[in-house]
C-alpha cells in the first residue's frame, strides 16, 4: 500500500485523535526506518523511547518468534516460566523485592496508585489516600494517571476527575513539605520529566524528598515508563539518583516494541496486593515477556550502559557547540535529551526534520526531545546531529 491508501483507510476508519505526520513506515532495521516511498531515515524517536534494542534487533525477533511458536497466551491463572524469569531478573537488578506486570505505563501507574492506597489503609485505615505529583509531571491517559498528570492542559472534557491528586512545582521542598498533611499516602514523581520537557530532577531535591517522606510513612512512587530499562545510563534512573523508591514503575523500554510494564515493589509493598485485589488479562504475556528478557539479555551486557552515557554526553556536548541562538538549552541524561527551543516550535522542527530524514519528538512547549534507540551507532549519531544543526543554521 502507498501512503495516500493508508491515509485514506485512515480518514475512513480511525477516531481521528491523532495528528500524524505526513508519512507511513513499512520496515526498519536497527536504528533506520523506511517509509512507504522508500525512504530512509535515522530514528531518534524509537516509538516514544519504546524501540529500546533498535528495529528488528535479531536477538529480539528470535526470541519473540520462537515464543509466539510455542505459546502465545494463557491468562495468570496458571504459572508460565517468561514472566518468573522475568520478574527474577528485574528484581535482582533493581534491588526491589516483587513486581507485577501489566501492559502499559498508564496501566502500571494504576497499579501503583492502588498500592500506595492500599498500603495506607491497610496500615492506618480510611481518609488517607492523597497522592503528590509535580508540576510538568505525565503519568499516563486513564482517568486515574491523567489526574495524577500535573498539566492543566490534560485536565479538561473529562470531568469528574479522580480525587485525591495535590500538585506542587519540582525542585521545591518548602512546596512539598507545606502539601504533606494528614491525608498523604504517596509522592509519584518522574526522575526525569519526559513529556513534560525533559527536565531531570535535582539530586539534593530528591535525596530531600526520600528523606522527608519516609520519616512519616509516605510511600515514593518513582514512574520510569521512559526512564527506565538503560534509558540514562542507568539500569534504572533511581539508581543514579542514589535513592530507594518504595515503588517503581515500568513500561516503553521494557519490551522493545511490543507491550508490556512492570510495577516493582520494595518489602513493605511486596504483600499489600492479595488474591483478587488487582489484576489484568493481558498482564505478563508469554510473547510480551520473552520481549522484555531478550531486551535485558542485551542492555546487561558488559559496558553496554556506559557506551549510553557516552552516547549521550557526546549528543550534549556536540548540540552545546553550535551556540545556535536558537537553542536556550541542551538537556537530559543517557539518551534521552531535550533541545529547548527559542523562536523556533518544536513541532514545526519535528516536522521540517522528518522532511530532511531524521525522525525526532516534541516535549512541552519548547523542547525538541531526542530518545534514539540505545543501540544507534556513533554514525548514525553523526549524521543525525548533523541534520539538526544544517537545519538549525539555516533556520
């Protein structure tokens, strides 16, 4: 199909909630992609931070195709051994002592919030249910996770929303202390704000924060749907924060491109969700889970992490050097970097870069977010770079 029919059964077919960009994608290998037309181009969006391994990364295909031969699906009324695995392997690396897997980072936000509900009332009974986010925050599209979203943006149509969500700006301990009364159960922040601009937290703050909350019993929530899985640097982006959440949550990066997330608990949650208290039909997928293994199978190797921080310091470095005066800042951690833009919108950029064969992504109002797959090489970097600066100069 060329892309006019794909357009055209689009138009035809679908809830028109998205405003796509003008191609259609047909393949991609590592960290190209091809359209329709046969065009290339170099991926610095890998699906949202999901491609996490790179397009049609071998070790990955085999794993997802010699699982989908076996067994695809049999709901989590019986045992299957990906998920065990699974499970095994992500609580060895992060520290954390359970885990739950869903099928999204919204889903697996739910389920955090439903911890942490439950984890108070269990413990000091009703009326103790607020939970803190930050201002910039996203945590996903269900009524739940979009209420926990600190934009004011995504709060409208949908009333009424969830109670129980308070929202205090990051970096600000005055702020977040004078928000904890009584009646909060939780803090949920991002390590580093994705959606919301790429704004990484400061490292005193969060120390600060760990520190003032467990004093009083109030849970950390740390959502690394985009941060976690190498995405920084780190294994876990709590990791180079040097702080313990009491839950964290997963998603994107985890399956590599098919959908699967993680909520991974400490001690003291690990028995609060009971036989019947939550649950997913889709949740820890045969085929999902032989995803997620191959994709820890290749970020656990040895010094693959450092070449990310490497990566993603030469991306930083590189973008500071042009001063281009219309770059305000260059910032983020790994490889996920934020661009903020000055006189320039990040979604004219998006869009005149796709132009030019690079595929990027906006974040806020002024940010132009890069979150290519951890696997691109040094010249794909290059040559990636170098379509952003060319257009930058000329603009």
């Amino acid at each position: 199909m060329n892309l006019d029919y794909i357009k055209q059964l689009d138009s035809e077919n679908v809830i028109q909630n998205y405003a796509r960009y003008n191609v259609a994608f047909k393949k991609g290998s590592g960290s190209l992609l091809y359209d329709t037309e046969g065009k290339e181009y170099i991926d610095f969006a890998s699906g949202i931070g999901v491609i996490s391994v790179g397009h049609a990364n071998p070790h990955w295909v085999k794993a997802v195709s010699e699982q989908a031969g076996r067994l695809a699906h049999v709901s989590n009324l019986f045992y299957t051994q990906p998920y065990a695995v699974l499970a095994e392997r992500l609580i060895k690396l992060s520290g954390m002592k359970a885990a739950f897997f869903a099928n999204s980072g919204a889903e697996a936000n739910e389920g955090a919030i439903k911890i942490a509900r439950k984890y108070s009332n269990d413990k000091y009974g009703d009326g103790r249910y607020t939970i803190i986010t930050l201002n910039q925050s996203f945590h996903g599209r269900t009524m739940a996770t979009l209420t926990a979203t600190g934009q004011p943006a995504h709060h409208k149509y949908f009333h009424p929303f969830v109670e129980g969500f308070k929202y205090v700006p990051p970096n600000d301990i005055k702020a977040l202390t004078d928000a904890l009364d009584e009646k909060v159960c939780a803090v949920m922040v991002e390590g580093i704000q994705g959606e919301g601009g790429v704004n990484p937290l400061e490292q005193d703050y969060v120390k600060e924060l760990v520190k003032i909350i467990s004093e009083r019993d109030v849970l950390l929530i740390l959502d690394e749907v985009q941060t976690g899985i190498g995405r920084t640097g780190d294994m876990f982006c709590f990791q180079g924060l040097d702080i313990k959440p009491d839950i964290v949550t997963l998603a994107k990066g985890l399956g590599g491109g098919v959908p699967i997330a993680a909520v991974l608990v400490n001690d003291k949650c690990k028995d609060i969700l009971s036989h019947g208290t939550h649950g997913t039909t889709y949740g820890g997928n045969l085929i999902c889970c032989a995803a997620a293994n191959a994709v820890l199978d290749i970020v656990t190797e040895p010094r693959f992490l450092d070449q990310v921080k490497a990566k993603g310091e030469k991306i930083k470095e590189t973008v500071k050097g042009w001063n281009s005066p219309l770059i305000k800042e260059v910032r983020g951690k790994g490889l996920m970097i934020g661009i903020q833009l000055k006189d320039l919108g990040p979604k004219k950029a998006v869009a005149d870069l796709l132009d030019r064969g690079l595929v990027t992504l906006t974040a806020g109002t002024d940010v132009l977010r890069l979150l290519p797959p951890l696997t691109i090489t040094e010249e794909e970097i290059e040559k990636g770079l170098e379509i952003i600066r060319d257009y930058l100069i000329k603009k």
